[in-house]
C-alpha cells in the first residue's frame, strides 16, 4: 500500500494541477503578489472568479462553492468518476493504454526467443513460420518479470494493476501464456493470451477485445473465413489462406458485426469447431442465423469429427483438404 501512495503521489507531480487546469482552457490569473491563481470555478456556474489554485501546493481552493482538494479530487467532482476511476482517466492522459499495451507486446515477443517453451508450445500447435509468428506479434509470458520491466520504463503499480497486467498479489496475469497483440486501426486493444500449462487456457485483459482480429489485413477480401480462436487463424495464415480473421469466441460484438458488413457483396465462411457435444456446430448454427438476417451470403464449413481448423492442419491436412471443405460448405 505505501508503494501504491507513492505512486498517487508521482501522479499528481507528473501531471501538476495548474497545467492540467490550463490544458483543459481553465484561465487564471495570478492573485495579486500572492504565489496563486485565481479563476471561474470548473465546477459550477458563477460570473466572478473564485476559483484558487497553489501551484507550490498542487491544490485548489473554490470561495463560491466551498470545494477543495488535489488533482484526483478535481477530477472526480468535474468528471462524476469515483477515486480508482479518476487515477485511470488520468493516467490514460498521461501515457495511453495503446502505449502501455505496446510496451508489453513488445517485451513478450523478445521473452518468446529468450525461453524455449513459447516456442515448443507454438511448433506443438502446428506454427513453426518464423516470419508469420513476428507478423502476428506472438510472444510469450514466462511471468514474475513484466511488472520490474515496466516500472522501469515509469509505469505505477496502480496503473498495472487497473489494465489488469498484474494482479493483486504483483504477479504477470499471463504467466506462462504465448500472448497475441490485438489491434484495432493499427493500435493494440488488448491482448490475448493462451495457457501452455494447466491454467484456464483462455484470457483477455478486462477491457473490449476490440473488433476483428487483423482486420486492416483482411477486410478488401470479397470472401472472409472467420474462425473461433487465434491458433485456427494462425494456421490458416500459415497455409496461404490470408483471408482469415476472428472474433476471439463465437459471439460478434455490434463492431465485429458491423465490420462484416461494410461491404454488401462479402461472402462469409464460417469455420468453427466440430465438437462432439455440437456446441461448436450450434454456435456456427446461431451465428450464420445472424449474419443471413444482416443479409450477408453465408456458408458453413464441415471439418472432420473433434477438429477445429489448428487441430485439422495439425494432425496432417493439406491446403488442398481445406480448399475441398470450402468447397463443400454449405449455404445457410
């Protein structure tokens, strides 16, 4: 806790409460030969200026509505956010998420060459192209090292903690995960991460997964093949068939859904799993439903028994077993 108060306070000298007031077009005026400034109040609605700031301090003072306080109070009483919610919004001001999920992506990708087991995970899974796992951004998550790295780089705790990068006891939320970058508008959204131990193999971080995975990528196709998980698109990508995207999961978020339609003629092959309790088969089923109410052509591909498309290449497939599936997939 004392280390999380030290932060606070580097917070709020980082980002000083004068030069914060003015980004945002507050105008003082200094008071007299007094060491403040004095404005309108921001936080209420007044004709003659109330409204004191002492830089030295990092405080506020307001004569007319009797509030006072530091730089998150401010926050919280102009904004109507909560404390833990006026540390996010300012440390978003401060350095975006997209810029902390970069620095992460990029460590995990250097830590994938470092330790042996992301590796030997990907080359179980089937993936062994280079060129396609640096494409993709794949890393890997050996844990207990992110949070010194990135504290070196000057994040706070308080900052790793509400992305969710650490957890509440300081350790690596993907520890022993390969972890996949997902962009949106060519930023990262959050990350992914698959177990390659025991753990709940899936996890994002507890924010929007943003829209469909390397959509920039796929979205001048006439014709996209949407898959369930990462590794079905990996592989896919793998065996020339670049049109792959997904939605991490079988469910279409409004933007997913939207993507899919900005172009009227796109044909969409569905791809998921074939399971043999038909969960796969009906999320397909229910899926398909969806997008032919959207009014986009829609075909659903049959892949043998207990195979989705990683499990179907990994077990020996060929391109040419896949082009016959595409083929054979059927119309809603």
């Amino acid at each position: 806790m004392a280390a999380m108060g030290e932060d606070l306070e580097q917070l709020k000298q980082r980002i000083p409460l004068l030069e914060y007031l003015q980004r945002h077009h507050w105008t003082g005026h200094r008071a007299g030969t007094r060491s403040e400034f004095v404005g309108l109040c921001p936080l209420h609605e007044e004709t003659r200026p109330s409204f004191y700031v002492n830089p030295r301090k990092n405080l506020f003072y307001c004569y007319g509505c009797g509030r006072d306080g530091d730089l998150i109070r401010l926050v919280e009483l102009s904004q109507h956010l909560s404390f833990r919610q006026s540390v996010t919004y300012l440390l978003e001001e401060l350095a975006p998420t997209s810029q902390l999920l970069e620095h992460t992506s990029g460590f995990y990708q250097l830590e994938l060459h470092r330790y042996p087991e992301g590796i030997h995970y990907l080359a179980q899974r089937g993936l062994r192209d280079p060129a396609l796992i640096e494409e993709l951004g794949i890393g890997y998550a050996r844990g207990r090292n992110l949070c010194p790295h990135l504290r070196a780089l000057g994040y706070s705790l308080e900052r790793l903690f509400e992305v969710g990068l650490i957890g509440p006891q300081g350790q690596d939320a993907f520890c022993r995960r390969v972890v996949f970058p997902c962009r949106q508008n060519h930023r990262i959204v959050n990350l992914y991460g698959r177990s390659v131990g025991a753990a709940f193999p899936h996890r994002l971080l507890p924010r929007s997964k943003g829209g469909l995975f390397a959509w920039d990528s796929v979205r001048h196709f006439p014709e996209v093949i949407l898959v369930e998980g990462l590794f079905d698109l990996a592989l896919l990508w793998q065996e020339g068939f670049r049109n792959t995207t997904s939605a991490i999961g079988t469910h279409l978020t409004p933007l997913q859904l939207a993507q899919l339609g900005e172009n009227p003629d796109r044909s969409v092959y569905l791809a998921f799993d074939r399971d043999h309790n038909l969960a796969g088969q009906r999320a397909a089923q229910a899926l398909a439903q969806q997008l032919h109410q959207n009014r986009l052509p829609v075909r659903i591909v049959s892949l043998p028994d207990d195979h989705d498309p990683n499990s179907y290449f990994a077990a020996g497939a060929t391109r040419s077993d896949f082009l016959r599936c595409l083929n054979q997939a059927q119309s809603l």
